[in-house]
C-alpha cells in the first residue's frame, strides 16, 4: 500500500512517498512560504503532494499530514497554528482532497513522530511507549497498545509543558518552569550562556561572546565530544531536568518505555544518561520495573513516516 505523507513545517514542507512495508520511497522538499498565507501554504502542500503521487507505480491510498496547531478530533481541522500568519481555523483535509482527489487525515505533527516510531522506527518493540520530541520545542505523542492516545479532544502529549518548576524560566507556554523552557532549542542555548559566560576562560565563551545568539545545543554536543567539562555539566543538568519531568509522565501514565527524538537529543548519553539516572532517583519503586530510555534515529523522517501511516491506520477518530 502506498501513501503520502507531509511534514508541515514554518520553513519547509516536507512530502515522501510511503510503502506501508518497505517504508520511504520517495521524499522531497519544498519551501512553504508560509507569510504568504493561507491559500498559498494550502497550494504548496498540494504541489508536494502531486510531486510525491508523481513517482508511484502503484495507486496511491491516501495522504497523511503532519500539522503543527491543534489538530480537530476527526484529524480534518488545523486551529491556530504557530508561524502560520492568517491561520485561524482551517478544513485542511478538505482543501487537500479537493485539490488532489486523496482521501486526507491530519493530526498533530509530535504525535505522528511517535507513530513513525511506532511502524517504522525503534517503537515497533514496544506496544506502548511515550515519546519526546526535543526540537525547536519539547512535544510528545503517547502509544498505547500500538495506538496513538489522542484525549478527548485530540490535544493529549503536551509533554513539553509539563512543569518541574512553577517558578522556574519561561518559555513560549503560560507554564513557567515547564520542560521546554529546559530543553527547547532556544531556551537550552538561552541557559547554557548564562552559565558560559561566567566561564571567560572556556573556549565556548571565546567561541560565541561576541554572538551568544549563534550558539545551539549542537555547540554543546560538539564541545562535550572533544572534552569540554562545562559543555558536559550543562547537558547533564539539562538531562536531569528531563528525567524530572519523565517521572511524571510515568507516574500519571504508567508506561514505563520512553523514546526520545529531535535535534537535542544528538546529544546522546551525554544527556539521556543524567536524565536516566535523575529519573530512576525520584521514581516511584513499582514504575522502574521495564523502565527504559531510548533515542530515536529516524531523525524527521519520523514525521513524515507517522503522516503516511494516518491513511490506513487511523481512519477512526
């Protein structure tokens, strides 16, 4: 069976061709232009889905889109999406079936990277696991019994604006001291110069103090590889803070796996570790039992593999 999947994204767009077996056939990129508004992003979705059903050789049963936004309970309605100017509350099941012929179905974009685990990734060995998207922001999805647990109305897996502390630093959330505001790209870079640059001697401060906002958690990865110790002291106090807040996903939700995925978690050991050990110091007894800390490599081919799978797997709300 072939599908489409879309990941939409505020830059890019991105579209691949999908075998239900086999995986990625086919996958492009293509600017989303997003500042020209809504009509425009619509048109482009659909240019990228045409550019995918372009190198099937077989029919193809349907797209899937991954959307940032909150995302309606029938998957057809994208409400609010950030860095979308002049999305409100948008049908973009219809618009994308009325422009392609194809069935659509759209959820939220962190919850179909936990379904891309879920078939295609390292999720596939676990029934039920949670999964953590360390981006731009923090996100998640939760699978269930090899489903994608939605809430009552589609907004279940805000894991990233779960709080460790209700007076700790902000972030793009009302909740001040939620985990993005830890391990969010920009709010990661943003904490780790604060603590630099009382450190004029550590070849970071030489390396950004003259343009902090160049660094990224990439820097610290890097920087912690060839040695660095306060490169490595920030990405394991950033792994703790992590572990805090999985303590509470497990304890509410009693699933003990959890994948993690996105551009942070390049990091690797370097943070997944602090963060296993702080969670299993806080945890209750009973929930360390099959407890386990996994990093995902799919990379954001996950997105999109969790899109494509949205046509035959999750047809019902």
């Amino acid at each position: 069976m072939l599908t489409i999947g879309i990941d939409l994204g505020g830059t890019n767009i991105k579209a691949a061709l999908v075998d239900s077996k086999t995986g990625i056939r086919y996958k492009t990129t293509i600017p989303t232009q997003a500042d020209q508004g809504v009509n425009h992003v619509i048109a482009r979705i659909a240019e990228a889905v045409g550019m995918a059903v372009a190198k099937a050789d077989a029919p193809v049963d349907g797209v899937g889109i991954g959307s940032p936004g909150v995302i309606s309970f029938d998957r057809t309605t994208v409400s609010h999406p950030p860095n979308f100017p002049g999305w409100i509350t948008v049908n973009l099941a219809a618009e994308i079936k009325t422009r392609t012929g194809l069935e659509c179905y759209v959820d939220n974009d962190a919850n179909l990277m936990a379904l891309g685990s879920a078939k295609f990734g390292v999720g596939r060995a676990f029934p039920s696991f949670i999964m953590v998207t360390l981006g731009t922001g923090v996100g998640g999805g939760i699978i269930h019994q090899g489903r994608l647990f939605r809430g009552v109305t589609g907004g279940a897996g805000e894991l990233g604006h779960v709080m460790i502390d209700y007076n700790g630093p902000s972030s793009l959330s009302p909740a001040r001291g939620g985990i993005e505001a830890y391990l969010g790209q920009r709010f990661l870079s943003r904490l780790a110069w604060l603590e630099i640059e009382k450190h004029p001697d550590n070849g970071l401060y030489q390396s950004f103090r003259h343009n902090p906002d160049k660094l990224e958690p990439k820097d610290l990865s890097l920087a912690a590889d060839a040695g660095n110790r306060l490169a490595l002291d920030i990405l394991a106090s950033a792994g703790e803070k992590l572990g805090y807040a999985i303590v509470n996903y497990i304890h509410v939700l009693d699933i003990r796996k959890i994948v993690v995925s996105g551009g942070v978690s390049a990091a690797g050991e370097r943070l997944l570790g602090p963060a296993r050990q702080a969670a299993l110091s806080r945890m209750l007894e009973p929930y360390k039992t099959d407890f386990e800390i996994i990093r995902e490599d799919l990379g954001n081919d996950a997105a999109a593999l969790g899109a494509a799978s949205l046509p035959y797997e999750y047809q019902d709300p």
